[in-house]
C-alpha cells in the first residue's frame, strides 16, 4: 500500500513537471538535499548562537566549546559553504546529469522498488566510504593540507554547517564525488539520487555538529577527528580499523561514546572524561 502511495505521488509529480527531466533532476538532485541541509542546520544554528533550547547544548561533545560559537567565524563558514552548493556542486550536477541520461532508468515513470533502493543504499555507502577515506588522507598531505584542507581544519570544534566548509579543490574530491559516484555508478532513478544526497548531507551535518544528540547517528568519531587531525579519517570506520588509524581513538572515552545515545542522559555525564591529574 505504502508503494502504491509513492508511485502515485511520483507519477503525479512527474506529470506536473511534464517530464521535463532537467527540472525533475533540479528539483531533486539540488533542491531538496539544499532544503535537507539547511532545514537541518538551521535547527543547530539556533542553538549554536543562542546556546538555547538549553537541552540541545547538554549534549555538547567538546564542552565549553563555541559556546556561543564565534559569529564572525561563523558567517564566513555560511558563506564558503553556499559558495560550495552554488558554484561547486551544482556545476558538478549539470555534469550528472547528463552522465545520467545515458541511463534509461534514472527518470522513469516507475519507482524502484523499496528493497532495491536498500541495495542501492549499502552499495553507494560502501563507495562513499572508500572514496572519502582515500581522499581525505590524500589532502592530509604535508603538501596539500597546508593550501586545501587546513581551511576545514580550523574548527577543532566543528558545527554542522562546517560538514562544507572547505576549500573548492577539496569540495570536489572529498565532499562531492564520494556521494554522486555510486548513483552515476548504479544508473539511479532521482528518487533515489534525491533520497541519497539528502541522507548523505544530513549525516555529515551530524558528524560535524558537535552535539551528541539522542536517537541519532554519533558524532564522535568525525569530532575526534577534528579534535585530534590524524585519527579518524573514513566516514563508517572500517577502513580506518584496517590501516590502523584509529588506535588513539580507540583508548578514549570518546570511543566509550561513540554509540546511538538511547536514553536522555548525556554521554557526556554517564560516561565522563577522567579527572586530569595535578602537577
């Protein structure tokens, strides 16, 4: 019944856009990720420079920490990141699409089915995950950190608008193609590119946001990273575990952490860092 409901949705959607499939790829492979962004951070925003809900910033990882965050800092970081979306990743999209049309599949009037979409789902993380770990260790380079990725790399203390805060040359190779390549790969139909890409910029949003939040996805692993530079550099750890760029993490109690929170109580507070010892 609940596919059903889609594909009805999907045909009514793709008559009224008369399938005109440049406007369908717009809408969904640019503008709602962009709303799934935004809509996202703007939540955090509030309470990175209010420090309000009061709620929310219990859950801090790096206590004391941008609280309140630096605002001059902080609109230079909004406006690298809707430099990033506009003059990065959209010219990276009319690309796609094209590479898309190849595809008779992408702009069907049939939706895959919901199992498939979970194969396409494993398959574009797997991708991501090799893709990024190998790049984002490419840009640690002496020789590239210190023009490319030193820009991300001063937040120690990330915030989820950071997750895009990044030099140009990083923003392709790091942040965009590791996520447009498994559906270029795989001939995806938009609705899964649309679903991936909102998935994809929502969970790195996590992963930089700083607050360890219940029900959702932990940050600590990626916050580490920037707390630490040279741990942590993949984005499920598995690659990070295999060449052994994890082991520091691993002897902290962020590792303790590094869990879905399940209760209300503050990791922060259940499992606290210990008392550093006088000199």
């Amino acid at each position: 019944t609940l596919g059903n409901f889609w594909q009805t949705a999907w045909l009514e959607f793709y008559n009224y856009m008369e399938g005109d499939e440049w406007t369908i790829f717009l809408v969904g492979a640019a503008l709602v990720p962009l709303l799934a962004f935004w809509g996202f951070n703007g939540i955090l925003l509030v309470a990175d420079t209010t420090g309000k809900p009061t709620f929310i910033t219990r859950y801090r990882i790096q206590l004391g920490k941008n609280d309140p965050v630096d605002k001059k800092k902080l609109w230079k970081a909004i406006y690298t990141a809707l430099g990033n979306q506009f003059f990065v990743s959209f010219p990276m999209l009319v690309a796609m699409f094209y590479i898309m049309k190849w595809w008779e599949n992408t702009f069907s009037k049939e939706l895959p089915t919901f199992q498939w979409f979970l194969v396409e789902l494993s398959i574009f993380t797997v991708v991501e995950e090799i893709l990024f770990y190998y790049t984002h260790r490419l840009v640690h380079h002496p020789v590239l950190y210190k023009h490319i990725h030193k820009k991300h790399h001063e937040w120690t203390a990330p915030i989820g608008v950071v997750s895009i805060y990044a030099h140009p040359i990083e923003h392709i190779i790091s942040n965009t193609l590791p996520v447009m390549t498994g559906p270029m790969i795989m001939g995806s139909h938009i609705v899964s590119v649309s679903a991936w890409f909102s998935i994809a910029l929502v969970t790195t949003s996590i992963s930089h946001c700083g607050y360890h939040l219940p029900f959702l996805p932990s940050p600590e692993f990626h916050d580490f990273h920037h707390l630490k530079f040279n741990q942590c550099y993949g984005v499920l750890g598995v690659l990070d575990f295999l060449h052994g760029t994890d082991k520091m993490f691993r002897q902290t109690k962020a590792f303790e952490r590094h869990k879905v929170l399940l209760s209300l109580t503050p990791l922060s507070e259940s499992i606290p860092e210990p008392p550093k010892k006088e000199e």
